[in-house]
C-alpha cells in the first residue's frame, strides 16, 4: 500500500470516527434531559418503525450486542418509554413496544436529529449532499462483500 492510500485510509477513518463522536456528543448533549444516553435512541426509532420487535431482531438490525440490548431496554423500561410482552410462541422472548411516553419522545428525537443534519450539512448543496450519502453508501456496499 503507497503511502497516499494509507493517508487516505487513515483520513477517512478520522473523519467518519469523528463525525460519529460528535453526533454522539451533540445527541447526548439534548437528549440527556429525557434520560437518553447512547444510542438509546435508536431503539425507540426502531419500536416506532417496528412495534412489536423482538431483542434478537433489535440486536440484528442496530448492530448491538445481546448484553447492550438488554441494558439499553431495561433503562428504556425504567424510564417509562419501552413495554415487553412475552411472544406467546416462545416465553423467553419478550416483544417491545413504545409506551405512551416513548411515542411522545420520537418528534423530539427527530428534532434534534434535524438539527445535527443542518449543523453537519451546512455549506452544501442538496445535490452534493445527495452525491456525499451515494458515496458512503456505495463504501458500505464494498465494506460489507465477501472477500
């Protein structure tokens, strides 16, 4: 590998790395006041979409650990946003659903997700940020191939 492609590499990882640490740090920053940390809201995203979810699927489709999962609904629970119903095919398996409180939340979440879209965007043309999302979606396509 030159020299060039490992800068290249390298700068991708940071900038990418850094725009997730600061979507975290911006989102952490607005939603803490709900109790929302992480990627906490992700899921309820996710419930609003799907309700009626199981873990194993929230894990699956978010990409988290059954352990992080867990964590993240148990809190989720606590704070009055997330219910769990045992599947009546398989008891072990809870399926997830927005509360009352959780549906609320999501106008706020898209909100600020809004936001952080126009805070990272700004400056550029909806053509270019229509060619930026092509791109990373084509990196995706070649991260995820079988070798």
């Amino acid at each position: 590998m030159t020299h060039e492609n490992r800068e290249f590499s390298r700068r991708i990882v940071h900038y990418i790395a850094m725009l997730e640490r600061q979507r975290r740090r911006f989102l952490d920053q607005h939603l803490a006041r709900y109790g929302l940390q992480g990627s906490m809201f992700l899921v309820l995203l996710f419930l609003e979409r799907h309700p009626g979810t199981s873990q194993d699927s929230l894990c699956a489709d978010l990409l988290i650990d059954k352990s992080g999962v867990a964590r993240k609904c148990r809190k989720l629970e606590d704070l009055g946003l997330l219910s769990r119903e045992p599947q009546d095919e398989d008891k072990r398996q809870n399926m997830l659903f927005l509360t009352a409180g959780g549906e609320q939340l999501i106008p706020t979440i898209r909100a600020r997700l809004s936001d952080w879209r126009e805070r990272v965007t700004q400056g550029m043309s909806e053509r270019e940020q229509q060619e930026l999302l092509r791109l990373l979606e084509q990196m995706e396509t070649n991260a995820l191939a079988p070798k």
